[in-house]
C-alpha cells in the first residue's frame, strides 16, 4: 500500500490516543501528582489551570499550522518535542521530602521546571490537535472521515482511561507496594510519579517512531508557502491573515454575542470549581475533610469508572439531543450538568469508607456532566453556523477552555478557606449561574435545531 493511501486503521487509532494522552496528563494528572507532593491546594490549583491556556489561546495561532510546513511535520514534530520534554519530566521530577509531603507544605517552587516542562507540552499539545484534526480531513476521503468519527472519539476516550486510570494506578501500585526491581521502596512518591511518567516518555517516544513511518502523505498536505508561485504564496498568506482576522471581527459583531460569551463562561461553572479539587479531596486524608483513598483506588474510581461513565453520558446526551432537539433538551442537560454535583457534598459530610459508595457517586457525577455537556457543545455549534463557520467555532472552544481555566485558578484558595464540605456546597451555590443562562438562552434557540 503507498504512503499517500495508507489504511486509517493503520493510524487514526494511534493519532488519535496520542492526541489525549498530553492533554489529560497536563491537566489532570498533574493535579493528582502535585497534589500528592504536599503543594498546598491553592497554589496547586492555581499554577495547574493556567496550563489550560494554550488550548484556551490555540485559535490565535492556528493559521501558522497552515501556513507553514504539513500538517504531517506538525504531527510528528510536536509528538517528538512531546517525547522529550516527557523524558526531561522523568530525570528532573523533584524528590521533596517526607515530612513535607506529610505536611502539605511543599513549595510550587520546587516544581517550576516541572510545571515548564508541562507547559511546553501543553502548547505542543494544543498545536498537535489543531494539525491531527486537519489531517484526519486531509487524508481520509469524506466517506471514510464519517465511517471512522466513532473511532477516533473511542480511541481518545481510551487514551483518557489509559492516562487516568492505567497511569495513576501504575503510580499508586508503585507507591503502596515499591518496585524492588527499581530500586523503589514502598511509601516513595516522588519515585512512583517518576516511574509513571517514565512509562509515558517509552509509550510516546513509540508513537512518534510508529507515526514517522506509517502516517500517509496525502498530496493535498502541503503548507501553503509551498504551493504556487512566489505571487501566489504571498497572497496566499496574506488572504489566511485576512480571513483570520474578518473571523473575529464577524464573531465579536453576531447578535447575541453577550449572551453567547456569558453561555460559554458561566453554564460550566459548577463543574469548573469542582473538577479542580475532586481529586485532591478523593486522596485528602479524613482528618483534613478528604476520603483518603490510595492513589490506586483514585486510579479505579475516578479515572476508569468516572471516565466510563462520563462518556457514557455523553453518548446518550447526543442520542436524547437528536431526538428532541437543543432547545427541548437544555433544561434536562442543565440539570445533569448540576444536579449531580450534590454527590460530593454527600462523600464530603459522610466520609464513607466504603469503595463502592464512593465509585457510585462519582459515576453519578460523571454521567451526569457528560450528560449535560452536551448542551454546551451543541450550543457552540449552534451559535457557530454562518460564513465563518470553523473559526468561529474555535473561538468558542477558547471560551470553552477559559470557562475551566479561570475558576480553576481560585478554586484551590477558596477550599482552603472553606474547606471540602464547605466548598462543596458552595458548587452547588453556583449551580445558579448554570440556570440563568440557560433560562435566556432558552429563549433564543431556534426549536428545530439539533434535531435528526
């Protein structure tokens, strides 16, 4: 078979599991490693959601992916600077010591290299999704990029339960027990971290091998200062700045712009504090107001019956949405979406012990969200349709992806002021904002759009 024809089973599994690998380990691991280290909640938080800023800023730089060189080199290049700063994470992973850990006092200084070198993944991360997504288009005919959308999307919900649940198991298994094998006694976290970022350098420094062989060079994947004459490329790429720029000044201008902003900021809110520090409550010991799971356990729970479930919600949130359309299913998804956050005020006044409990409210929660997340995806959409379709819906997504971000930055301080039960309720306090956006936007949701 030729490199520009290449099977898609060869390759959009793999494209797409290395697409979520970076992301849930930058975003969400790092909170349960730091976490872990005895970093003080609130500076945890803070440092760990401004990693989400090159997702919540990729629009302003994605014409330069087209611009320059393939979306094939894009690939490739950003899975192997991944690779190495993956690498550098292993060899300089910060040993502090017990008693700082034990006490919760361990500066986020100690991990400024660390939260550089998650940093340069991230914006490695956040370009290589901006060049994998155009390439799935690129090289695949538009008959085979419809069979293989169900794939691609079950593959980065894999890669998800692989990044939160295999990794963080590796990572509590090696604390509780030790690897000998290693050198690695029992009880060590610092070295257990270091392991399981170790096993995620191999498995990446794989995948970009495997990719630089067995990715397709389809014909249309060309950079566009590479097609055409001189006179062509510079008006080439002097049109992409064009449109790029007529994209914002379209969207800042559509009607309803406020309220749309407002939608996208607000209706994630109880989520966004929430999603910051259920990890760290899940492994808080009971003196502190957490459940004092074990790292193992936490991997269970929360990264494969959470995820599970989370994407089972999902599914069945696009089967109800088409059905009944967006409008119709807005306050059904609102409450999903908000409802559920009563479970962890539940774990937190409770303090079960017992790991079915805990699994079943997270597996409420999670349903839930991704029940209710579809509302807001379909929302974007929605509020995307026009000229300026695919730009605008990027810039959405950076909406999306600030609506994490900046609550996520306080949250950690306002725990520890409140702390968890009290934090909790104060989630649920805010489960308010969802309901008042939707209840405008309700209004102004065309009645058939979503349905089949």
């Amino acid at each position: 078979m030729s490199k520009t024809d290449r099977n898609p089973w060869l390759w959009v599994p793999t494209l797409y599991f290395a697409e979520g690998i970076p992301y849930f380990i930058v975003n969400n691991i790092s909170v349960l490693m730091l976490a872990k280290m005895g970093v003080p909640n609130g500076q945890m938080a803070l440092f760990t959601s401004l990693l989400y800023l090159p997702w919540m800023i990729k629009p302003f730089w994605s014409p330069f992916v087209d611009i320059i060189r393939t979306k094939r080199w894009w690939i490739v290049t950003m899975q192997a600077l991944m690779s190495v700063a993956f690498i550098l994470l292993t060899l300089c992973m910060p040993h502090p010591s017990a008693a700082e850990i034990a006490a919760g006092s361990t500066p986020v200084s100690l991990f400024t290299l660390t939260l550089i070198l998650f940093s340069v993944t991230a914006f490695a991360s956040a370009t290589h999704d901006i060049a994998a997504d155009g390439f799935y288009m690129l090289a695949l005919s538009t008959k085979n990029q419809a069979a293989f959308v169900g794939i691609r999307s079950t593959f980065y919900r894999l890669s998800s339960i692989f990044g939160q649940g295999v990794l963080v198991y590796i990572a509590g298994y090696t604390e509780t027990h030790g690897l000998p094998f290693f050198g690695i006694e029992a009880g060590n976290i610092p070295a257990s971290w270091q392991l399981t970022l170790g096993v995620t350098a191999v498995i990446f420094c794989w995948v970009t091998f495997y990719h630089t062989f067995m990715l397709p060079r389809p014909a249309s994947d060309h950079s566009r200062l590479e097609s055409g004459s001189d006179a062509g490329q510079k008006g080439g790429s002097a049109a992409i700045f064009r449109e790029f720029a007529n994209s914002f000044a379209t969207f800042f201008t559509k009607k309803g712009i406020v309220l749309a902003i407002a939608f996208m900021l607000l209706y994630r809110l109880p989520e966004a504090f929430l999603i910051k520090m259920c990890t760290p409550f899940l492994v808080a010991s009971k003196e502190l107001g957490g459940l004092g799971l074990s790292t193992e356990n936490v991997g269970i729970v929360y990264g494969t019956i959470g995820v599970f479930f989370l994407t089972i919600g999902g599914i069945l949130g696009g089967i109800y949405a088409s059905r009944v359309g967006l409008r119709k299913s807005l306050w059904v998804m609102a409450a999903c979406m908000t409802l559920p956050c009563l479970t962890f005020c539940y774990l937190a006044e409770v303090q079960p012990d017992n790991l079915w409990y805990i699994g079943s409210a997270v597996a409420v929660e999670q349903f839930g969200y991704g029940f209710g997340f579809t509302a807001y995806m379909l929302y974007m959409m929605y509020f995307s349709e026009g000229e300026f379709t695919t730009s605008h819906y990027a810039i959405c997504t950076a909406f999306m992806a600030m609506s994490m971000m900046l609550p996520g930055m306080v949250a950690g301080f306002l725990q520890e002021q409140l702390g968890y039960a009290m934090f909790f309720w104060m989630v649920i306090a805010c489960c308010a904002a969802t309901l008042a956006v939707t209840f405008f936007v309700d209004r102004k949701v065309d009645p058939s759009y979503g349905l089949k």
